[in-house]
C-alpha cells in the first residue's frame, strides 16, 4: 500500500466539493473534525489531536485521508 499523503488523496478528487465543517464532529472526543477518514465504504472523523494520534494505525487501513488540520493554523492568523 502507498503511503497516505495529508491533504493530497483521492478523496479530495472524488468529493472535492465537501470541506470539513463546524458541523462534522470526532468520532472520538466530539470536537470539531478536521480529518476524514475513508476505511473501505464508511468513514470516520477525527479533531486534528485524535487524528495524529491515530494516524500510523488507520495509514494500514485507510483507502483515503483527508486532512484539513492547516486550517487551524490559517484560523488563528486572521
């Protein structure tokens, strides 16, 4: 299996209209998702801090990662 490459998946080019909102939560603590996660037909959603943590387990599974965590970074800047 390739190595996932954050922010640059087939994902991104087969829903490319779909960003991550405020309304799209973590599967795991309930924050806002900054990641997405496609595991055959389902997906999951992740906050930037339960992503990283998650990341080398899911990368062995994942048909798809994307992942928007930059955009913290842009938020805070404005």
């Amino acid at each position: 299996m390739s190595q996932i490459a954050p922010e640059t998946t087939a994902l991104d080019e087969l829903d490319s209209s779909h960003q991550l909102t405020a309304s799209d939560r973590c599967d795991s603590c309930g924050a806002q998702a900054y990641i997405r996660v496609a595991i055959g037909s389902s997906e999951l959603f992740f906050c930037a801090h339960h992503g990283k943590k998650y990341q080398e387990k899911l990368a062995a599974v994942a048909s798809d990662w994307h992942d928007e965590s930059a955009r913290l970074l842009q938020d805070h800047r404005s």
